[in-house]
C-alpha cells in the first residue's frame, strides 16, 4: 500500500473542511428559513428578496470583473514586472 504524500494529505483535509462549512451553510440556511412565523425562521418580504438578487448580482459582477483584470494583467505582461531580476 502507498503512503499518502504530505501534499495530497492537505488537499483532503482542505477539501474535508470546505465541505464542513457548505453543510454547516446548509443547516444554517434549513433552520434560518424554515416555514415562517412557526417554530423556525421568518418570512422574507418581496424587498428581501429583491436585495438578496441585487447582492447576488453585484458579487458575481465584482467577482468576474476582478478575474477578469488578473488575466488582462497576466497577458498584458504587467506580472513580470514583479519578478525579481538575477544576475546568472
């Protein structure tokens, strides 16, 4: 049997935690927004929802706007400017 490398450990505890927080995100979200005005939750009014969907909006924007810097920056050649110059 091969011994797990160190490297692909961390990636398993990475990946293990990640999904501890999508289920914790998920059980947050099932008791948050239950049935409401019952025993969980409350009700979302329509201005609720319609600020959920202008920050989900304006997230996913800002998110593929700053992606899209980082590969107009790499192409553009603006990264090597960063690199530290040695003398061979």
């Amino acid at each position: 049997m091969k011994a797990v490398k160190p490297r692909q450990a961390g990636a398993w505890i990475v990946l293990a935690v990640l999904v501890a927080f999508l289920c914790a995100a998920i059980a947050f979200m099932v008791v948050g927004w239950g049935p409401g005005e019952g025993e969980r939750g409350q009700e979302m009014s329509a201005a609720g929802y319609v600020a959920m969907v202008l920050g989900i909006i304006v997230t996913l924007a800002l998110g593929m706007g700053l992606m899209a810097l980082v590969f107009y920056s790499n192409r553009e050649g603006h990264d090597q400017d960063s690199e530290l110059k040695r003398d061979e």
